[in-house]
C-alpha cells in the first residue's frame, strides 16, 4: 500500500477546525452620525485656534500702538528741549556780546498815574 496524504487548498489563515467559525467578519467603521460629530469637532477646535491666533495680533497692534504714541510724545518733548536750548544760548550769547556790555541797565522811575 501507498501511503497517500490529502492536501486541501485553502487560503491562508483559515482553519477548519471543529468549534470554529469559518466565516471573515468584516472590521466596522465609523457611522454617517459619528463621522459628523467628528467633523465639527475639528471645525471647532480649528476655528479656536485661528480666533486665538486673531486675539494675538490684535494685541500685538495694541502694544505697537503704544509704543508709536510713546515716540510721538518723545519726539515732541525733544523738539520742546531744543527750542529751550536754543533760548537758553541765546541769553547767554546776548549777555557775552560786546553790544551788550555798551548798553546801560535799566531802572524803573515810575508808574504812570491816572
């Protein structure tokens, strides 16, 4: 006698083995209802985002705003101290000058009377 085995062909990874199942059972997906959920949600979440990113910007005006009115001030206060300078040696530029040692210094005689 031969000695003959049997070989069934049979994809890989399915057994028939007795107490077993041999039907695939497809993996589920998402339902229409969770997919919306899930959609919004990263809506959401994306559209906090740009409103922070908003937020920083504006805030960031706010302090450019800030520091141009601190320049406008700065600048005016050193046009104002040059305007002062130039009052200032031009007393003393006065008080030095040879015009002004010739001149007599005034005295008050009196105040007119009605």
């Amino acid at each position: 006698m031969l000695n003959q085995t049997y070989v069934t062909r049979r994809s890989p990874g399915v057994s028939f083995t007795r107490g077993h199942n041999t039907v695939r059972v497809a993996r589920r997906s998402l339902g229409s209802i969770s997919q919306i959920v899930i959609v919004s949600l990263l809506t959401l979440v994306f559209g906090l985002i740009y409103v922070a990113e908003g937020t920083k910007a504006t805030s960031f005006d706010y302090e450019i705003s800030a520091v141009e009115s601190e320049i406008t001030e700065m600048t005016a206060r050193r046009d104002d101290l040059a305007v002062e300078k130039a009052r200032l040696t031009s007393v003393a530029a006065a008080k030095n000058s040879t015009v002004a040692a010739v001149m007599e210094d005034s005295i008050v005689t009196g105040y007119a009377t009605d």
